[in-house]
C-alpha cells in the first residue's frame, strides 16, 4: 500500500463511515431469530412485490447451526483485535488483474433510508456492476428499490446487518454506535437480515459487513460459521457521503488491481454519484474493469 493510500484511509478514518454512524440502531436488543423483524408479513408495502425469485418461504438458513451453538462454540472466546481489518476480514479481492469491486452501502434507519437514484442509474448505463450491502431497515423502508435491485443481474445483493451495529462479542463501540454485546447479538446482527434476504432472493447472501464495518476478531469467526464472508474495503470512496464530488473521484482514482472501494447509496444529496461518475471512465480508460465480489477473478476465491 503506498503512503498516499495510507494517508488517505487515516485521514477519512474518523469519519470513514459517518454516514453509516449518525443513523440509529436498535435501543433494545432482540432476542433470537423468532424476533427477526422482516419475516413476509412485516414488510412494509406490498408484500407480494417484494418477492424477488421465490413466493415460497425457504427454511432458515442458518440450518444446523443455531444461536445457542455459536454462544456454547464462542461464548468464552476473548477478542484480540478490533477495526475494520482485523482477522477473517477481507478488504482486497485476490488478484493482480486490473479489476475493482465497486461496493455501496444502504445502512437505513431513521436518517439511512434514503435511495441515490443517479448513482445506479448511472452504473446501469454503463454497464458498470457493483456489489450492494443492504441493511435490514433499508429493505423494510424501500421494497419497491430493493425488488429493482435484486432482480437486475449487474448488481448483487449482500448482507449490511439487521440493526446495523458494530459487530463485537464484548459490547465494542464506533463512532458512537454500541456494538452487539455478546455472542448471541452477532448472532441476531448477522443472521435477522440473511433469513431476510434468504426469503427476499431465494438464497442467502455471501458476503457481510458490518455497520460502521468494525467488527472483531470472534464475530468474524461467528460469520464465516454462518455461511458468509466478511468484506471490507482497501479504499474509502466516500467517507459515509461526507465526501464532495471531487474528493470521491481522488479517492476512487486511488484504487489498485484487486482494490475493494466502499461507498454509500443511501445519501443522495452527497457527492458519491458525481464522482464515481467522473471516476469510472477513468478507470476504465486505465485498463481497468469492475466486478461484483463474487465475480472475482480467480475462480470461486471470493464464494
Ligand atoms: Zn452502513
């Protein structure tokens, strides 16, 4: 990583996620899958136009491994580190190919739920796929979008938490945001809204990040024991849309072969859509090609 790109992630580092940051998470902490907001019934809107692939209702898919396993697996599991790169995170797709996986972040709530239109009209224009880390209350507050987004195959859908929390095993916090507490909240975080994007696609998510993307080094254990991968970034698009046009494009420009850049389509007034707009035909005219994560280009690295 040069210093340049060093120094970019330190300086957006405090407010690498703000606009993940400033958007509520639950004050009280549900208790187990049964309390899993989001099951068909709940959804706001018509439910029937939420289902995306399947009217059916697929079994959890946290199958044989259950709530209770995680806590007797992990229960006394003490964490060693903390952040946004920590052990079982992955922040760059193995490869020297001169691809990026262009990633954006729907952290919903009650200041999270907006919907940048011009950022993927502009990625469906041009062809341009992404990856999208959709939150469990963004879904609630956007059916009529998600069905949209779930059914066009330039995007794919991942799993950005159910309340949007700091995953930590021991009540961790990030700008200001509590973490879940215990095994059993990592638990609910991850798997509330995979048994709702299972129900919603008809398959379950691969990949997760967490609100405000900190985690440790237990929780992503927990994860990968559910069936998904913990995916980061190695460049920070937008500092939670806090950035302005032209620093999204500078820090986009930034990214390598195998670059994983993180940005926010929940935040229409900010300056993601206009720069990555002016980025991308940048990159693209650099030799480089943009992929989903699970397009990486070695085949089934990133499953
Ligand atoms: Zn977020």
């Amino acid at each position: 990583m040069s210093l340049s790109r060093r120094a970019l992630l330190a300086a957006g580092t405090s407010t690498v996620l703000a606009g993940c940051a400033g958007q509520a998470h639950p004050s009280t902490p549900r208790p187990g899958p049964a309390a899993v907001p989001g099951s068909r019934s709940e959804e706001t809107g018509s439910g029937s136009s939420i289902a995306v692939v399947s009217s059916a209702s697929p079994a959890p898919v946290t199958g044989a491994v259950t709530r209770n396993d995680m806590i007797v697996r992990y229960g006394r599991i003490r964490p060693i580190a903390w952040g946004t790169e920590v052990p079982g995170v992955t922040t760059t797709l193995p490869t020297t190919d001169r691809v990026i996986a262009l990633t954006f972040d729907a952290c919903g709530g009650p200041h999270g739920n907006g919907y940048d239109q011009a950022l993927t009209d502009f990625l469906r224009r041009h062809g341009v796929p992404a990856t999208l880390f959709l939150n469990s209350r963004w879904i609630d507050a956007n059916p009529q979008v998600f069905h949209d987004l779930a059914t066009d195959p330039l995007f794919e859908i991942a799993n950005h938490g159910t309340f949007h929390r700091p995953l930590s095993v021991s009540g961790r916090s990030a700008y200001g945001i509590t973490g879940t507490h215990n095994v059993g909240e990592v638990f609910d975080e991850v798997a509330g809204n995979r048994d709702k994007l299972n129900a919603l696609l008809g398959h379950p998510p691969g990949f997760f990040r967490s609100g405000t993307a900190h985690c440790d080094d237990v929780a992503t254990r927990i994860v990968a024991d559910l069936g998904e991968r913990v995916v980061n970034f190695d460049v920070n698009g937008d500092a939670g849309a806090t950035f302005t046009p032209d620093q999204v494009t500078h820090a986009v420009l930034t990214a390598r072969p195998g670059s994983v850049v993180i940005g926010h389509m929940n935040h229409p007034s900010g300056g993601t859509a206009q720069g990555i707009a002016a980025a991308v035909p940048r990159l693209t005219g650099s030799g480089f090609r943009f992929v989903r994560l699970s397009d990486c280009p070695i085949s089934g690295c990133l499953r």
